[in-house]
C-alpha cells in the first residue's frame, strides 16, 4: 500500500515543481513528459497478476501466437470464435505478424497509447496536467482503463472525437465512433450524445431521460428476450446476484456529488454559460448509474463518461483555472480550494479502502514488475489449457 501512495504522491510533487518553472509552455511540456513516463513505467511493465483482465488479454495473445497457420494469415480477416471485436483483431494480429510474437507486446503497446492518450487529453481539456493524473489515479479511473484494453482503445478514439462533439462536428464524430465500436461495440452508446445535444438543457428533459432510463433498466430482461439474449453471460451473471451492486450505487452517489458540486459552484460564481457537450454527457452518465444496479454490465458504459466528469469537475474545483467567459478570472478561488482539497481527501481515502479490502480487481498491492527473465508464465488463464 504504502508503495501506491507514494506513487500517487509523485505526480503531486511533479504538480508543485512545475510551478518554479516560469514559461507556460515549458511547464507543460515538463508535466506532459514526466506523467507520461511515470505512467507507462507503471503500467507498461506491470506483471500479469495486476489487473484483472491483464491475463485474458495476455494469455489470448499467448494462445495465438503459437499458430502459424494463425500468424501468417491477413491480419483482416475477422474470426468469430475469438469473440473480439474486428478492430482489435486486426490490431493484434498486426502487432503478432510484424512487431513480435512475445505476448506481453500487448501490455506494453496498449500501456504506451493509454499513457500518451490521457496525456494529451489532459493537455487539452485541463489546467494542471499533474493533478489531473493523480486525479484519475485516485479514483481507479486510470485503473479501469488499463485493465479494459479493448474499450480503452475506444476510449482513446471517444477522447479524439470529443473534440468534434464540442464543434458540433457530428459527421466526423459519429464516424470516429464507428471506429471504436470496431474495438468494442460499448461505444455504440456515445452515438447519442449529438441527439442529445439538440435538447434544451432544461429541468424537464433531463428528467425525461432519466425515467426512459429507469423504464428501460426495469424492462431489461423483456429487452434482452426481444433481442433473443436470453443466454448472454452477463445476463446470466446478473440473475445470480443475490444482493443488491453495492459499488454500483456507490459509483452513482459519487457522480451525482461530483456533478451536484459543478452546479453549485457554476452558480455561485455566477457563470452564465453551461457547455452543452459536457452537460448532456454529465446527464447520460447519471441516467447509465441509474440503470447499473438493475443490471451491473451498464457499468461499462461510465468508462466513457468519467473522464468528461472528472475533467468538468477539475475546471470549476482548480482555483487555477481561467474561465473564458469572464476573461482572465479566477472567481471564488478559496472556496475551489476547500472544495478540491476535500474531494481529493475523500477520494484518496476511498481508494485505501478499495486496495485494502477490495483487491481482487485491480491487484496492485502488492504491485510487481513483469520478470522478462522468466519465459514461461502460467497463470492458468491461456485458452489451450
């Protein structure tokens, strides 16, 4: 534990240094570089076990790479035993055919996008680059997305096309999540956002989407039946819980905190403007928790939607931040003070619970580094065994 902390720690430190250095953009060259390092050496070179789904996506590679027959095929062609989407084939078989047959080279290629994603993304959407890395670290965010390789890799193409979004670009939008969809069919989601944009961003419409979302949450089982899901896995494991997705309501009450902190700052620093985009991408996520705890996959579909929260958030909690609207300003930045340093307290705290008694997911305590030494790593989780 104590390892992870001070891990954490480190990009507070890379925070506070920066602000000696005088030109802006040195300073954020200086953060983008060192949070990018100390993310890819983080997660680039972590061992199989941290992470849970680190093994499924190794020992697939693994498995695959053993065939020749497999290999030396056309990385295009599409197989459907593999229950992958076509995109992230394509990219694995490419990486097995021309970069290297070890199956960690997925770990590694995947840590190296995600790292430099979030960067620029943090680059581009928020003040301080450090803290926003911590940020997302202290809320397991950035753990999620390592471990979920193939909708990271949506991830990453969704944080492109945001830009688009913002511009009401929609063509070039939607087609950029097409592409993802390719690496995992969640993102299909996201093609509502723009539709949601035409609406006016008022009481009533935003109630109306949350009770299609709680209609929709109570008729899943009649949804999945139409669609003859009825033997999908995941419903199947959701009709085996016994108790209700504790974590799923909690996940939810901290969106509708986080959220309910930007509106009351928004008004208490008298701001007139509310960004559509991320307003209606604030809302779909509050209506997917509201669909979690009737059935806990919809979970996956916030894996989009946090980033642009936490990112909201960080804009009206940094009293660094200039708004636009009112021009070289920093309005209330005491209370933006108290606010963010009490939300980092309350989210450091709770990742300390998760890691000490809810480790199973992320298993990073303890942490450890992959052994390129050892040629053989069996962890019971290849297809061939």
């Amino acid at each position: 534990m104590a390892l992870i902390l001070v891990y954490f720690a480190l990009f507070l430190l890379i925070s506070f240094a920066s602000k000696v250095i005088i030109n802006p953009g040195s300073r954020k060259l200086f953060q983008m570089l060192s949070c990018f390092i100390l993310l890819f050496l983080f997660f680039g070179f972590r061992d199989i076990t941290v992470l849970n789904d680190t093994p499924h996506y190794y020992g697939s590679y693994y498995t695959l790479s053993r065939y020749n027959g497999y290999v030396d095929s056309s990385i295009f062609t599409y197989r459907i035993e593999l229950k992958f989407e076509w995109g992230y084939q394509v990219l694995v078989h490419f990486l097995m055919k021309y970069v290297s047959k070890s199956p960690y080279t997925i770990i590694l290629f995947s840590s190296f996008v995600f790292s430099l994603g979030n960067v620029l993304f943090f680059a581009k959407y928020t003040k301080d680059i450090a803290l926003s890395t911590f940020l997302f670290l202290v809320t397991g965010v950035l753990f999620d997305q390592f471990c979920l390789i193939r909708q990271t890799f949506a991830l990453m193409l969704f944080y492109i096309a945001y830009g688009y979004l913002q511009k009401d670009k929609n063509t070039k939008y939607c087609l950029i999540i097409l592409c993802a969809a390719l690496f995992h069919t969640s993102a299909l989601i996201l093609l509502v956002l723009p539709l949601l944009k035409k609406l006016d961003i008022r009481i009533r419409n935003v109630i109306f989407l949350l009770i299609v979302a709680l209609v929709v949450a109570i008729l899943i089982m009649q949804i999945f039946s139409m669609l003859g899901m009825l033997g999908n896995f995941y419903l199947k494991t959701a009709l085996k819980r016994s108790s209700p997705p504790i974590a799923a309501i909690l996940d939810g009450s901290l969106m509708f905190l986080l959220i309910g902190t930007c509106i009351f700052l928004h008004k208490k620093m008298g701001l007139k403007n509310i960004n559509a985009t991320n307003f209606w991408c604030c809302i779909l996520g509050v209506a997917i928790c509201v669909m979690t705890p009737f059935f806990l996959q919809f979970f996956r579909f916030n894996i989009y939607i946090w980033p642009i929260i936490y990112t909201v958030f960080m804009k009206y909690a940094n009293s660094d931040f200039v708004f636009e609207e009112e021009g070289d300003y920093h309005p209330n930045r005491p209370l933006r003070r108290i606010i963010m340093m009490s939300t980092f307290f309350l989210l450091i705290v709770r990742i300390v619970i998760v890691l000490a008694f809810k480790n199973e997911w992320y298993h990073v305590i303890p942490y450890s580094f992959y052994d390129f030494s050892d040629r053989f790593h069996y962890y019971n989780m290849y297809y061939d065994q």
